[in-house]
C-alpha cells in the first residue's frame, strides 16, 4: 500500500503520545474556533433578544423574537430595501465587471504574445502597492467633474477592475496548456473564441474565487460609498447603518438585526461556491 504523503519512516498513528498530542490539537483549534464564533453568536442572540441592554452580554437570550427585523421594515426613516438593493446592485455590478474585465486581461497576459507584455503586468502588479488613500481624491474630484456623485455609476465605475483579479486570472491561465489553444485555432476558432470556449470554462474555480473575493469586498465596502454617496436614497447598507447608529445607539437588539442582514448574503455566497473557492485557490496561486 502507498504510503501517505504526510507519513514517514518510524511514524505510527497509535500510542499514548500520539493520541494526547492530537486531542491537544484538537481541543486548540475548537477553543480558537469558539473564540473566533463568539461574536457572530452574540449578534445573532442580541437580534433575537427584546429589548437588550448595551450591558448586558447574553449568549442566549431569555425570549426569542423577531420585533427587531420587524422594526427595521416598519420604520418610515429606516429605507430598508432600497439600501439593500443599492448593495445588490453596487456588489453585483463590481463583481461582473471584475469577472469581465480581469478575465480578458489575465488571459491576455498569459497566452497572448505581443511586445511588453511582461512590463505591462509588472506595472498592474505594481499599482498593489499604492495605498488606495493617494488615488481617492483624484478620483473623487474625476467623478464630480463628471457629475457622478449619488450614481450608481460613480460608485461602480473606479471599481471595475483591480490588479488582484488580474494576477490571478491570469496565474491561473498560464497553468492551462497552451496546445488547447492552438488545437482551437486550427479547427478553425479565432482568437475569442478560444478564450471563451476553451479556456474560460476551464477557469471556473479561479474565477469562483476571484467573485467571492470582489463580491465580500464590495458589499463590506465602507469607505468609497460613503465618500460618493452623501444622500440617504444612495446609502449601501453598511454606511446606512453608520449614518443610523447615533439615532438607535441605544437600541442594540435592532443594530445587531441591521448587522446580520447585512453580513447573511455573503456568508449564503460563500457557502454555496465555497468548493470552487478551494480549488481556485489551490489551482492559482503558486502557478505561473
């Protein structure tokens, strides 16, 4: 029988050492598991809790209800479902745009041939290490003069691309053979259809992981939305739940409510494409 690629001579998965040392390991990662789930847990406890006080920290509530989310579509200043579909709309549209653009870049960078190509991805690879800081008020004062504050478009369209995407796309192409394309090329295909029907269908892991990625990092974003979009209608739904904080500061169970509604579509996207995740990662990342 092969031997395990984790096994080596002498190594015996028996004896007292053996099992002690995994039970530690074991009992270490659930303790920092439990640890790391603690706080989601109290969100979701305060959510259902009535009427929870800020000093009070309750792993299990003592009545559970939903009058929370009840609260936050009842309530005429809280816009609910128009900050949610602003998010669906701004992370939605970031991650197609992503997935579009980075592909066709990555694969260009990595089966096409053509003078400084090499260059040109060391300059995308580059533009990483720019702090997002130095490019945010020229980009700012780009979009007013287009008069694109409070659109969808100004708080879609610096976001299109990013270098991440690029690099991994394009790592994960170059790991594909390149006798695919040119067997396509000869059964007639052009350059387009090559990428499109060979190798872009070979890259759903990679691309599986560069949507969770843009998609967690667009509905989480904070700074960008808040800086482009200063009217109540325009909110994403983490700068809305900055903007309401002082208003229901004291009312935890309904902040906690607001949070998880907020943090449950990206955990749901996650969960579903969470195998593609893996493979991409374990395909793309040290190819190329």
């Amino acid at each position: 029988m092969a031997r395990s690629s984790y096994e080596y001579p002498g190594y015996e998965r028996s004896g007292v050492g053996y099992w002690s040392k995994t039970a530690l390991l074991y009992a270490v990662v659930t303790a920092g598991a439990l640890w790391m789930t603690l706080p989601f847990w109290w969100t979701i406890t305060t959510s259902l809790s009535a009427n929870p006080q800020a000093s009070e920290v309750t792993f299990i509530p003592a009545a559970v209800t939903l009058q929370n989310f009840v609260q936050l579509w009842e309530r005429p200043d809280i816009l609910l479902v128009r900050w949610f579909i602003n998010t669906v709309i701004f992370a939605g549209a970031v991650t197609l745009f992503n997935l579009t653009f980075d592909s066709l870049a990555g694969y260009a960078l990595a089966k096409l041939d053509f003078w400084g190509r090499d260059k040109l991805f060391l300059g995308f690879i580059s533009t990483m290490m720019i702090p997002g800081m130095v490019t945010l008020i020229p980009v700012y004062l780009i979009l007013v003069e287009l008069n694109w504050t409070n659109t969808y478009q100004g708080l879609i369209a610096p976001l299109i691309a990013g270098p991440f995407g690029i690099f991994l796309l394009r790592q994960h192409f170059k790991s594909l053979p390149t006798s695919l394309g040119e067997a396509a090329r000869i059964d007639g295909c052009n350059e387009f259809q090559t990428f499109y029907k060979i190798y872009l269908p070979l890259a759903k892991p990679a691309l599986a992981t560069l949507a969770i990625f843009t998609f967690m990092g667009a509905w989480n974003n904070f700074q960008w939305p808040l800086i482009i979009a200063n009217e109540n209608e325009m909110y994403t739904l983490p700068v809305a739940l900055f903007a309401v904080r002082n208003q229901y500061f004291a009312e935890w169970g309904l902040m906690m409510a607001a949070a998880l509604i907020i943090v449950a579509p990206v955990l749901v996207a996650f969960l579903a494409a969470q195998n593609y995740f893996i493979r991409g990662m374990s395909l793309s990342g040290m190819k190329g």
